[in-house]
C-alpha cells in the first residue's frame, strides 16, 4: 500500500530560523502544555523557539559553544533546563527560566589530551533514572555520567 504524500505541506507561519547556520541537534520540550523547541547548529549557537509566542519575539539565540553543537536535551524531570553538549568539550545548562539575563553554566568539560585538543563530546542519552542523569559520549570511547543537579561537581 502507498501512501500519497503530495497533498502536504508547511505553512509559512510554521517557520522560524533558529540560528544562522546548519542545524546540528534538536530538542522539543518535554510539556505538553506549550511549544518550545530548542536547534543547535555547526558553530555552536543555540536558538529556542517559543512556537505559541506569535509575534512577541518567539526565537532567542544564545552562543553557548564555539564548535557544533552535538546534542541537547530538556528533561522531564528538570523542565526548566536546557542541556547542550558541543564538539568544543563542553556540556553547558541553561536555566529556561531565566528571563533576558539567562546565560549557560557549563556542567563538564574533557579533559585536554597530551596535543592540547580537547575530546569532542558527540551526544547526549536520555534521562537515566529518577534524577535526570546523562551520559555524555566523547570520541576517545569515553562516556561520561552527569548530574545537572550539580554544576561543576561532574567528574572528567
């Protein structure tokens, strides 16, 4: 059985232009009761989109990373952050909460290889558990565990 496809289509007021370059990573918050969805893209800008704002300045565009941003979650268990995780080495929280003057905190970051580069770190699990754990994967065949809970207290 086909399907036919070719009657779909996107509304313009269904687009927004989140960052300035290719999106890397996505994220859609975990509520049900409004729309928000966070891109990532390859020069480590984070753009979140409040889909229900209308007019009232829906995107906001942070730059938390200075590499691509790799993966990003909002959990279930913390709504009101946004975890990111960037080929810069870096996991950084922002509080969604946060109003104009919110800013990410980072939570982890590899540490330097004898070259001086730092390990990419390439995604981000699910929430492990009831705290909002994450594994973190880095390109050494590394997985890091971390406890938003706790900025600065990860271990490397």
């Amino acid at each position: 059985m086909s399907l036919d496809l070719s009657a779909l289509g996107v509304d313009d007021d269904d687009i927004a232009k989140l960052v300035p370059e290719r999106i890397f990573s996505i994220a859609v918050h975990p509520s049900s009761a409004k729309l928000l969805v966070a891109a990532g893209d390859t020069w480590g800008r984070v753009g979140l989109w409040d889909v229900d704002a209308g007019d009232d300045l829906p995107v906001v565009t942070f730059a938390p990373h200075d590499r691509p941003v790799a993966g990003m979650r909002m959990l279930a268990s913390a709504p009101h952050q946004l975890i990111s995780c960037s080929h810069d080495g870096a996991v950084r929280c922002l509080d969604l909460g946060g109003g104009a003057t919110a800013s990410f905190v980072e939570l982890y970051r590899c540490p330097e290889d004898s070259d001086g580069d730092y390990p990419t770190l390439h995604g981000l699990s699910r929430e492990l558990g009831e705290g909002g754990a994450l594994a973190a994967c880095r390109n050494d065949g590394g997985v890091v565990l971390l406890d938003p809970r706790t900025p600065g207290a990860n271990a490397s």
